[in-house]
C-alpha cells in the first residue's frame, strides 16, 4: 500500500514538473506522524529521503534506525530551537529551516566541532505572516553568504511555504522564490554548493504546483500512507502549510 501510494505521488509529481520542461523534484518522505514500521516500509518501497520536524522524536528514531542498519538520509523540516540542534545535527543530512542569523551560527558552529558536514536551506518569508519565522528576500543573500563561510556547510539554496491566510496565493509566493533563487545565482552564485540555489517548496496539499513551478525538492506526507492506521494523532491539515494534507488540486 506504501508503495503504491509513493508510486502515484511520484507520478504526480513528474507529469506536473514534465508539463513545466522542469526537473522533477525530489520526494521527502515526511514520516513525523508515522511509526518506525510505516517509516521503514517507506525507506523500503525507495523513498531514501525521510523528513521529520520534531527534534527530540527525530533523534531518537534516528538512533533506532542506526541500530538496525538503517540510513536513509534524514531531513530536519521544522523549526529548530538553538538548545536542541546538537541533537539534530548529529544525525542530520539536510536541514531545511535555517530561520535566523543566531541559529545558522549554531548550526554551522555545531557542525564544525562535530566534525559533520550537513547541507543547509535558509529558510525565507515571502508571505509577511508573523506566524512564520525565517529571512526576507532582502536578507537572503546575506544570510547564505554567512552559512557558506562554514568549511562544514553546504548551502543548497531556499525553503519557502505558501500562505496560511488568502492574502497571496501559492502560486504567487512560489513563483517569488524562483525568481529570489535566479536572482541569487547571478550574484552570489559561488556560495552555493553546486553554483545553483535549489528551492525546498510544497507539501502535500501544494506539492504539484511547486513542481511545476521548479522546485528541487517536496515534502510530502499523509498522501504516503493513505489506507493505513494511524500510529499517532495526526495534526489538523492546511493544503499550503502542512506535510500531512492530502494532495489535490491546487486552487489560485
């Protein structure tokens, strides 16, 4: 049942990126609201990149997984207080919530004396909701400038969610960050790992139209385990905010 439901998310994605001419983005298994069976049924039907937003839930999966072998490779995806980022980074691969100048000094600082090189997307408001966190497109530059100085860090490029509220639409604030990422490789594009600024945009409820519109990489995640029990309460769900709406059609 996993399996398939990965298959047609998949496909979702790839008939939505392929109408763009654009890449088809990679699919992070979002795996906070399952148990380590249905996370592991995941990593085993192909989705190697598993995301979590809880740090200390995070970690001690993280350890469990370790025990038996197991490495997919982790996404931290939520906010992360500067108290917990030991934590996370010494099982982290890609951290998609570098919200602030204080917290990617930790990370980076953390990171360098773990000897762990992780891979870092700063983490951008293009909506001016107070409910989220995260830089302006005017600080952008800046803010991946002061990761990149760090020998254990590679900037992959920009997270952007879409509105909680109707003041913007989805495709609005997506389209926006392309254009900040375009804008950023022409001029800081050497502070990038690969000389590109990658984008972390959609969940479920908008992750075709974050892969139509270029998105490297979604966060996808109650559409993954259709049909099964859940192992935990899950949390309510909003098409543009939430990794656990189901997908659909996206309305602008």
């Amino acid at each position: 049942m996993v399996q398939r439901n990965i298959a047609r998310v998949r496909e979702t994605l790839r008939a939505a990126s392929e109408g763009a001419r654009e890449r088809t983005p990679t699919l992070v298994a979002v795996t906070k609201a399952v148990d380590d069976d249905v996370a592991r049924f995941a990593l085993e039907a192909g989705c190697e990149d598993l995301g979590e937003n809880r740090a200390d839930a995070f970690a001690e999966r993280a350890k469990r997984f370790g025990a038996l072998g197991l490495r997919p490779r982790w996404h931290f995806i939520g906010h992360l207080q500067r108290n917990k980022v030991r934590r996370v980074v010494e099982h982290l691969d890609v951290l998609h919530s570098v919200d602030s100048d204080r917290l990617g000094k930790a990370v980076a600082r953390i990171a360098e004396e773990l000897g762990r090189p992780i891979e870092v997307f700063i983490q951008v408001n293009l909506t001016g909701e107070d409910e989220k966190s995260g830089f302006t497109a005017d600080e952008a530059a800046g803010a991946v400038l002061l990761l990149a100085n760090s020998p254990a860090i590679t900037v992959r490029g920009l997270m952007a969610m879409g509105p909680l509220r109707g003041l913007r639409t989805p495709r609005e604030v997506f389209e926006e960050a392309r254009a900040l990422a375009q804008r950023l490789e022409v001029e800081i594009g050497d502070a990038f790992g690969n000389g590109r600024c990658e984008l972390s945009m959609g969940m479920s409820g908008d992750a075709a139209l974050a892969a139509e519109l270029g998105s490297d990489l979604v966060r996808v995640g109650s559409a993954l385990y259709e049909g099964l029990q859940p192992s935990t309460p899950q949390e309510p769900a909003t098409s543009a905010t939430n990794p656990d709406a189901p997908i659909g059609p996206q309305a602008d």
